[in-house]
C-alpha cells in the first residue's frame, strides 16, 4: 500500500512538472543587489523573519564569544546621520533614511561572509563588518511594489545566496555554478589567514589560487584603473549556462543597464560594474566573438518584449543606480524598476501567458540575517536572501519554505529545456512554486 502511494505522488508530481513545463516560453531572471532576507522582509506574514517571537536567534557577539552591551555605529553611517550606537538588535533603517535615500555600503567578501556566518550561529556580522550596527538594520517595504508581487504571487525564505561573499563571484555561480582558479599568478592579491581563519591580510584570490572577490575580465570592458593587465582574470574557458543553451539552439540573452555606454568606453562614467556582467569573464563571450551577440543592452529588453521577439532565457541586471545596492543605489529606484519590468510583461498577455520571472539578489550585502545557511560546500550557500518567483504558473499567496540557492535557477533551466547540469552542486530545482495546472 505504501508503495503504490509513494508511486501515485510521484506520478503526480512528474505530471504536475511536466504540465508546467510545456507552458512555458520564457524564463526571466532578474538579478538585484546586496540585500538580506531580514534586511526587506521582516515582518512578512507566514515567513521566517526575525520579528517572531518564537525565533531563536543571538545577540551579536565579538570573536571572543563576548556580547556587545550595545552596538557601536560605523565612520560612513554617522555621517550618513545614524546614531553613534543603537541596541544589540535588528532596528528600522527608516528612522534615518529615507527609500529615497541610501545606506552606506557595508563590507561583503568571501572570507569576511564565513566570520560573520560563524559557523551558522550569526553572531558575528557587527564585529567584522566596517559599519559595524548598521549590518542589523532592516526597512520597511511593506508599500512596495515587491511586497505587492511577493504577497500576490510566491515568496521563497529559504533561499540562500549560492556562494560566500560578494558579487563577483556569486555572479559567477549564477551562469557557471563554479569559482574561477587563477593558480600561480603574482600580481592578483591574496588573502593570508592566521591557524583559526581569521584574516591577517585581505585579498582577492585564496591562499591555494581561486578567485572570490572583485577582480576585473581580461577583455574589455573593464574598469580603466585595472589597465594592468596581469591585475585582471585571464579569459574563462569552462562552459556557461548560456553555452549549454547555445548547443540546443535554445534563444538566450544578458541584458544591463549601462551596456551600450560600457562597450563604447563610457562605463565609468556611468558607474557601469563590470564585475556584475558574468559573461564579460569567458573568452567565449569576448569582443568579435560569435557569443558576444548574447550581450546587451536593458533597452534591447524592452524593445524586443515590444516586438514580442524576447528570447527564451533573460538574465536581466539593472544598472547601478537601480539595482538597491547599498552606497549608490535606493530601495526605491530599483522597485521602480522591477515595476517596470514585471508590468511590462504582464501588459502583453501573449507573453505573460508563457513566463516565469525570478527575482533575486546576488548576496546580502553584509547585512545580517538570523536564518542559517545549510551546510554545504566549499564555497557555500552564503547568508539568505529575498526570492520571489511571479508568474501565472505560480501559487498565489505562498511562502515557499523549500530550501534553495542561486543555483537552483540553473536546475530549472536545465530542467525546462533539457540540458546537462552546469557544476557539481546538487541544488533543489524551483519546482515547488508552481501551482497544479
């Protein structure tokens, strides 16, 4: 009897999968910035957020296990006009900046995110953070339009940030689900570690050779200060989910903000980040090459959804004034933004009709969140960030408690269109947010 129960959920679930899959034209992934679960969605009904009282978490506590009686604010957020010190708690940023306006930036590197993790208690985001208490502030986004779709469509709390650290390499493991090695190169810093993994000197290439936090592409672009070209990451070779894509003949594309000025050398000037354009690293994807094609402008996004020509796959990376990045970027510009997009699309009911979109962040930023990260890898899962998934497939209403990381978009594609996985990571495919159909 227990057999043919487990046979009929199974059978139902392919079904259900299957049902799903044949009505979807367009998966479109939306690639946000530097935000934490708790930083957004404190407070969000049916979520594991750390307003409940029934939440277990830990005051923050300095390396020697010692609890601060008080949190001291840093140099950047005094400035910025918060207090000098606030309580050894979460705290409501908007008592001191406006969506308009914008917190400071907060430090977020591979080494620094497995400190402040210690070891999953979470203890430790106030004492290697440089704004110190600001790393326990949230907002109140209750009004926004991402609360709005969240509420109405799915949101995800158990989705975590597939790699330690910042957005360079988490950039990476959304297309490639694997960190860049450099090996022997000299001129590329490194971190040096004491015996307990402390950071004697910052770097940006581990002690064994791997690439984890900024470093610039090879080819151009790239940020002019970087001129040197023994500094920057020689081409990748290793596929990309967009070469997976290109063998079945499957339509793809990476559209940002700021592209156009970017490859015609004003990126600078426009705060163009080269690092949050993955595909800019792979020698695949270099300039004159036949996949340099996939690389385009957010204006090519919307004319193509205009004339009804969007590919299969969009990776879309709001520039920087819209992608709510902490330090140049406001919570308000990016929601902006994400309106525009997701009414764009649901305007043109014949594309709507046949989409997922997937909206995320590359990391949180530094910002603390009491959720743990499962154990995994080397490299990660990192600290928990927001996911919501909208589209007409999804369920209505849901908080999605199913355990996920940036990677479980690859498993999707993957699944959708038939491709072998990219990576070794064994990640959990998106599935669970769909409705029944």
């Amino acid at each position: 009897m227990k057999q043919l129960l487990l046979f009929f959920l199974l059978f139902s679930f392919s079904a259900h999968g299957d049902n799903v899959r044949s009505k979807i034209d367009h998966i479109i992934v939306i690639y946000l910035e530097n935000r934490s679960f708790d930083n957004l969605f404190r407070g969000f009904e049916k979520a594991d957020t750390s307003d409940k009282p029934w939440v277990d978490y830990s005051s923050q506590h300095d390396r020697n296990g010692t609890v601060y009686p008080a949190l001291t604010m840093g140099e950047k957020s005094i400035q910025a006009g918060f207090p000098t010190h606030v309580p050894n708690a979460p705290f409501l940023l908007d008592t001191y900046v406006s969506h308009e306006g914008m917190i400071p930036d907060l430090v977020h590197r591979f080494t620094q995110n497995q400190l402040q993790i210690n070891g999953g208690k979470n203890d430790r985001f106030v004492d290697v953070s440089d704004e110190k208490g600001l790393t326990m502030g949230y907002h109140d986004i209750s009004g926004s339009a991402m609360w709005r779709y969240a509420k109405e469509f799915t949101l995800c709390d158990r989705f975590f940030a597939a790699a330690f650290g910042g957005s360079f390499l988490n950039h990476q493991w959304l297309i490639a689900a694997r960190t860049p090695y450099v090996g022997d190169e000299s001129n590329i810093s490194r971190y040096v570690l004491d015996q307990n993994g402390e950071i004697l000197k910052d770097g940006v290439v581990t002690p064994d050779g791997y690439a984890v936090n900024t470093i610039q592409p090879f080819n151009p672009p790239f940020k002019a200060k970087y001129s040197d070209a023994s500094l920057r990451l020689k081409p990748i070779e290793y596929d990309t989910i967009g070469d997976r894509l290109n063998e079945k003949n499957i339509s793809w594309g990476w559209y940002s903000g700021g592209y156009n000025d970017a490859i015609e050398d004003r990126g600078d000037a426009v705060h163009y980040q080269y690092h949050h354009n993955p595909f800019l690293y792979f020698e695949r994807y270099a300039p004159k090459s036949e996949g340099r094609k996939h690389l385009k402008d957010e204006k090519e996004f919307f004319r193509e959804l205009e004339g009804e020509k969007l590919p299969s796959v969009v990776f879309f990376k709001p520039s920087a004034e819209d992608n709510q990045h902490p330090g140049y970027a406001s919570i308000n510009a990016a929601d902006k933004k994400l309106s525009q997009i997701v009414e764009a699309l649901r305007s043109r009911p014949s594309v709507w009709e046949k989409s997922v979109i997937i909206v995320t962040y590359d990391e949180n930023g530094g910002l603390w969140d009491h959720v743990a990260p499962p154990s995994g890898d080397r490299w990660g899962p990192g600290t928990r960030i927001p996911a919501l998934v909208i589209s007409p497939y999804a369920k209505r209403g849901y908080v999605d408690h199913t355990e996920y990381d940036t990677t479980s978009i690859l498993r999707l594609i993957e699944w959708k269109y038939g491709l072998e996985q990219i990576g070794e990571r064994h990640s959990n495919n998106l599935l669970n947010v769909f409705e029944e159909q």
